[in-house]
C-alpha cells in the first residue's frame, strides 16, 4: 500500500525546531491518541532520523515510514 492511501489521524508540525523539540511535540501527540492512530511528523532536524525510530522502538509504537524523496520531511507513525 502505497503511504499517501493511509489515513493519517494527526498532524505535528516540527519543522524549523531542534532536538528535543519534535520529539517532545510526537510524544505529547501520541499520548493524546488512539492506539493505532496514524501520526504524521515532519522535522527537518537530522537528529530526528535517529531519535524518532528509537523512540518508537523503545515504546512499541510502528514506524511507518521514514522521510523520503517524495516526502523529504515526513514520519509516519502508528501508535501501538
């Protein structure tokens, strides 16, 4: 299934903001939740590609995608 058929739940918008500060605004956005909601973070802050799969590893959260070409700032996350 191609990402853009997903239906994502949420929006955060963490662009322009260093770390913690997108992954503060995932966490604080994931709590307030439903378990399988899909959550769509955009960051441009390169500390972002690691710190946002850890987060969802250590948390049993799904990491849908990372960013790509066709979606240079953009994670999708499931909550578990």
């Amino acid at each position: 299934m191609d990402n853009d058929e997903l239906t994502i739940s949420t929006s955060v918008n963490g662009l322009g903001l260093t770390c913690p500060e997108p992954l503060m605004l995932l966490r604080k956005c994931v709590r307030e939740s439903n378990s399988g909601d899909l959550i769509a973070l955009f960051s441009d802050d390169p500390v972002s590609l690691r710190d946002v799969p850890a987060f969802c590893e250590f948390m049993h959260h799904t990491l849908v995608s990372l960013p790509d070409a066709e979606h240079p700032h953009r994670f999708l996350i499931r909550k578990g």
